[in-house]
C-alpha cells in the first residue's frame, strides 16, 4: 500500500535538483544561470531546486572550463551524486574550454573527466538555451532512470523447506553460466 500512495518514481521527473558547480568560469554562465532562477525566466515551474548538497542533486549543471585546482572537486561531486544523475555543461568554456583553451592552468572540457549527457553551446548561454538544456537533461534522467530499474533474471527460484522460503541461493555465482 506505501508504494501505491508514494510512488517516487513518477516524482523524480518532476522534481529534479540541481547542483551548479563553477569550474573556474568568468561568472558569465553563473549570471546566466542566477536569470534562469527569476521570476521572468522562471525555471522552477519546472519543480526545479537548485541545491548545494550533491547527495540530494539529480543533474549536475557545470560551468567554466576545468582548471588544474578544480579538476578533482569536479570528479568528486561527480561521485557524490547518486545514480541516476545527469550532467549538463552550460557555456562554450565548459564544453571545450572556449576562449581560455590552451591556457597553462585550464584543461579542456568538463567531457575530459566526466561523461556529459547535455552540452549548451554560447558565451555566455542565453537562459532559454539553459532552461533547455536543463529540460533535454531531465528526459535523459528518466531514460537513465528506467534502465535502471530493469530488473535481473535470478538463476532460481526460491526454496521452499517445512513452510520457510529460502532465498540464499537465487542468484548466480561468478563465473557460473
């Protein structure tokens, strides 16, 4: 009966979390992203609360292009979020370094590090391209969600011995075919 009433996976579309996480960026795309949350744009309409805890977060909006201080907090929040999770690079710096590629403390992109789902182009990304981005990104996040909870064929059923169900020995061992 809990499920039927608390179904969270019909939920999870409609209410993502966001963390934004600036990589080393001019604060073009953070001003950007800051419009995206007003009133005019309004990007919580869309159930969207941007979040500063990555192991509550869904999608991973990054700007900047990686530098050498920021490349390992990128990877580790990256691992904080919990599956399934989206990234979304938001600005030409964060999908190829733009205009600060080849500089001697900035790597390339963010896809260098960790795999990214949405790119949205521009210096500085317009807020419709953001909101967007965000929207391809949630459809990738109920993509990923549902191949997630594929279920697994266990190799047996359960057995049954004097009325007690034993399921220590359903699944397959490694190596077994």
């Amino acid at each position: 009966m809990f499920k039927k009433l608390f179904n969270f996976k019909a939920y999870r579309k409609k209410s993502p979390w966001i963390l934004h996480y600036n990589a080393g960026s001019c604060n073009g795309c953070d001003i950007e992203i800051l419009a995206c949350l007003s009133p005019k744009y309004d990007l919580e309409r869309f159930g969207v609360l941007n979040t500063g805890n990555p192991k509550q977060s869904d999608v991973f909006l990054v700007t900047g292009p990686v530098t050498f201080r920021s490349r390992e907090r990128l990877v580790e929040l990256y691992n904080q979020i919990p599956e399934p999770k989206v990234v979304v690079a938001v600005g030409s710096c964060t999908c190829t370094g733009g205009v600060f590629r080849g500089m001697y403390n900035v790597e390339d992109g963010i896809d260098r590090y960790i795999p990214v789902d949405v790119y949205v182009p521009g210096c500085a990304a317009s807020p419709e391209l953001i909101i967007d981005g965000v929207v391809k990104g949630l459809e990738v996040l109920e993509t990923k969600t549902k191949q997630i909870e594929v279920p697994f064929k266990l190799s047996t059923s359960p057995e049954q011995k004097d009325g007690i169900v034993d399921r220590t020995n359903m699944s397959k061992r490694i190596g077994d075919d």
